[in-house]
C-alpha cells in the first residue's frame, strides 16, 4: 500500500467497489447507509482524503483554501437590514451581514492577500462527511467552524493538511491535535453583565442562549454566571431560555416565553447570545408594551452592522469577526510553509470590547 491512501486501498478495506466509494463522496444518499458507513470508517482509518482533482495528486497544491460553514441565514435579519439601511450612504449597503459573512469576508481578503483562492461549503446538506469531501480533497489548507464536524474526522484529515478549528476551544477530552482560535466569548459576556448590574444598577436579569453543543454560547453563558457571582447574585444552572436557532425569531419568541413566564416581575435586564437573538427581542418587547430600555434593557454579542441602525440601537460585545477569518488564513499559509508545518498545535484567543449604546440607557455612543 502506498504512503498515501487512495481510493483503491478505501475500496479493499471496506470490501466494496471503487464505483462505490465514489459514490460514497459525491452522493451519499445514493449509498446504504450501513455501506456507507463501513465505507466512511475504511476511509478514517486509512488516513484517506478524497482529490478533487488530479492535479492536486500530482504537486499536491491547488491554491486555494477552503472553509467548512453552515448556512445561518436568516431572512429577517436580511429584510430588516435593507429597510433600515434606506437612505443612508453606502457603507451600510451590506447591514445585513451576518457573523458567518464577516468571517467569510476576512478570509477572503486574506486568501487574496497570500495569493489563494477560497472555496467555501455553506450547507449541511448530506452530513458533514458529504461537506468534509466537497472541500477537503480540493484545498492545501482547511479552517472550519467549531462543532460542524466531528473532531476525530478534522483530526484524519489533518494528516494530509492543515486544518484550524473556529470559534471553540480545544476538546480537553478528546484526540485533539488541531490549531484552534476562537475570541474571549466568557470575557465579553462577563464584562457586559457587569455593566448592567454595577453601572446600571439592574439585578433581575435573564440570559437568552444557544444550543447546547455550541461552544461559543456556553462561553457566553459562563462568563453570565459568573458576572452574577461576582455581584453576589443566584447563579443558575442553564440559560433562562435556550431557542434551538439563534435567529430573530427565536429571539422574539423567548421573550414572549420570559414575559409569560415571568407575570409581574418582569426582569429589567434580558442577555442575549447573540445579535440576531436580541434584535428579535426589540420588536417582542416593542409588541408587548414596554420599552427599551426604561422598562427593559437588551443586549447582544457579536457585534453585526444591523445592531447600530435598528432603534434603539443595541448594546453588545463586538468581536472581531473579519479579523477570526484573516488569522485563520495566515496560521493556513504558516502551516503550508515549511517553517510551520510541524509546529506544534497552536490556540489564540483574539479580543472583544463592550459597545454600549441606547438600549441598555447609556445613549448614543
């Protein structure tokens, strides 16, 4: 067998035809499942990577990089965005960015930068192994986001590229041998719940967050916690709310669940983990009666363009979103040179500020 797996040797280890293998990439839902899953397993424990071409095979560089991210579009955040950017100059032309666009933007004018191209997958459609083979086999370098794809596959492909793991920590637990950055996600959220509590004076306060396997939105909620401890305040165990999207209308409907919940003793400070989240919220709470922030105030993280144009505009923590995809880019292209390629594994943790603005009450700017 040679020293790099090919789809011959996948096809022998798993007993199937190579037709099948290929169709294992290319068409997965064409494929048995327990076939496909004995195919994808040969495939692991070869160390195997499919090419997308074989030119690749031949000099083994293809100039281009690729990125593993789901789609998060949400198309009310999109509306919302070109309805508030009307009239306004140019620079607010793209309001309707969201976090994973910002990402993508910053690789891109990093991959330019280098002299690469990006090939992005932004769907989930097929599993993650269908994602894993549309991008892996094509690129010289891989950078994906942070719980898309198991680590234990990154950490097959790693052996054949370069790969950065984004926006989560390193796995304490698990074979996890990968680059990862990610930004102070606990830091920001602590910082901005202490706002709330010492400059504002609120103590009733509830944290809106993310799904449970989403390493950014548990950080969020531990650095909330922790804000409350500092203050001497019950800590609780989980989020008051935890939607399964962090869209829009998964913000408008947990304050709806909070109010509902809550009866008279509305709180007077609603989190959120995130932006969009929080941006929901307003119109919830503008529907409801009270106002932003004389009765309630809200709070996002990430810090999209959209949070200053909607009224009133949102307090955050802005993180460094374009920034997360150029250092993604330039770790890429340190690896691929011959003084970073057998480095050992490297974890940065890129800062945020606190953007406090009116609907928390500290007004504009």
């Amino acid at each position: 067998m040679s020293s790099t797996p090919t789809v011959y040797d996948v096809a022998e280890r798993s007993g199937v035809s190579i037709a099948t293998v290929s169709r294992v990439y290319r068409n997965p839902d064409s494929v048995r499942e327990k076939t496909r899953d004995k195919v994808l397993a040969a495939a692991r424990e070869l160390g195997y990577v499919p090419s997308g071409n074989a030119r690749g095979l031949a000099s083994r560089s293809t100039g281009v990089l690729g990125l593993c991210f789901p789609d998060y579009s949400d198309p009310d955040t999109e509306s919302e965005a070109a309805a508030a950017a009307a009239g306004t100059e140019a620079d607010d032309d793209h309001a309707f960015m969201l976090y994973s666009d910002q990402i993508i933007r910053g690789m891109e004018r990093a991959a330019r930068r280098h002299g690469y191209a990006l090939l992005i997958a932004a769907s989930l459609s097929g599993g993650p192994e269908s994602l894993v083979a549309k991008v892996a086999g094509r690129v010289d370098g891989f950078a994906v986001l942070a719980r898309t794809v198991p680590t234990e596959d990154l950490e097959v492909i790693s052996r054949r590229l370069p790969v950065v793991m984004l926006a989560g920590p390193r796995d304490p637990e698990g074979p996890d041998h990968l680059d990862h950055i990610e930004v102070a996600n606990a830091d920001g959220q602590r910082e901005i719940t202490r706002h709330l509590i010492e400059d504002h004076g609120l103590r009733r306060l509830a944290f809106v967050g993310g799904v449970e396997d989403s390493p950014d939105a548990q950080a969020r909620f531990d650095g909330y916690a922790a804000a409350r401890r500092d203050a001497g305040l019950p800590v609780p165990e989980s989020p008051d709310v935890r939607p399964e999207l962090m869209t829009q209308a998964e913000g408008a409907k947990a304050v709806e669940a909070l109010l509902d919940r809550a009866g008279t003793q509305v709180p007077q400070g609603i989190l959120f983990a995130n932006d969009q989240m929080a941006i929901g919220a307003l119109h919830a709470l503008e529907r409801r009666g009270l106002r932003v922030p004389q009765d309630v105030a809200v709070t996002g993280f990430d810090g999209i363009p959209l949070g200053r144009l909607v009224r009133p505009a949102l307090t955050t923590v802005r993180q460094p979103m374009r920034r997360l995809g150029e250092e993604a880019v330039d770790l890429l292209v340190h690896r691929l040179g011959s003084a970073g390629s057998a480095g050992e594994p490297e974890s940065r943790v890129l800062p945020v500020d606190v953007v406090r603005r009116e609907s928390c009450g500290c007004g504009a700017g």
